[in-house]
C-alpha cells in the first residue's frame, strides 16, 4: 500500500499531498537554511519516488531560488509557510516536515552542514522544557 501524507501552510489556502515514501530526512544547518526558516536548521524530507500533488492554493505558492547555489525554497505568499517543491528537474521531492499534517514514521537520517551550526544551537536538549508557554 502506497503511503499517503497531507498537507497545509499555516493560513490553509496551500493544501498538498505527497503520495509515496521518503528516503531521508535530513536537518541542515547551512546558513542558507537558518536563513530562510529563520531558526538552527531546516527540517526536510526527501524522495525521488513520491508524487507532490497540490489540493489548493497553487496560485498562493512562490519558489525562490538563490542565484548561483542550488538552494531553493517554495512558501506561501499570504502566510511565508514553508512548502514542497521539486528539484532536480523534478527528479527530488523536497518537503518542509513541519509542513505535513499528517505523521511520519521516518526519523531524522543526519544533521548536515554542522560546521555551520548556530553556536546558541549546541546543548538544547538540557535547557527547561514546557508543555505549553510559561506563566
């Protein structure tokens, strides 16, 4: 049975579905991608066999690519969410994993780019946890 997952940029009008399985998850810590998701690292699932299938909102999607790299980013225009793309010459679906409404059982593979890492990044795993934001 083929794996099915959904999903939606924050505001809703971007729906999406992806329609196979994903290879690899890997965070990266470029400074491309704090850049464009403006924390540590990107968070993206990657397949050359899965299909990207947009529900709604295609008008709403917008692609950047950086000149001269192959970093490449697709988001909402109303809200900036994060979105799917293909690359490769659509050979590579690129998914935000944030962006997906629907679970995953795949774990991340590899932390990339760790020679970029934000240095306020390292040892976040002892830092207080809440549940919900502190009173």
């Amino acid at each position: 049975m083929e794996e099915k997952h959904s999903g939606s940029c924050l505001c809703g009008q971007v729906k999406f579905e992806i329609a196979g399985t994903f290879e690899s998850f890997f965070l990266c810590h470029c400074k491309y991608c704090q850049k464009d998701t403006g924390s540590a690292h990107a968070a993206n699932l990657f397949s050359t066999s899965a299909q990207l299938i947009w529900k709604a909102g295609t008008d709403q999607v917008k692609t950047f690519n950086l000149p001269t790299t192959r970093h490449m980013k697709s988001f909402c225009k109303e809200c900036g969410s994060a979105l799917p793309n293909l690359q490769m010459d659509g050979k590579l679906v690129v998914v935000p994993a944030g962006s997906l409404d629907t679970e995953i059982a795949i774990k991340p593979n590899a932390h990339l780019f760790c020679s970029s890492r934000a240095p306020w990044s390292n040892g976040l795993e002892t830092i207080k946890k809440f549940e919900k934001l502190p009173s």
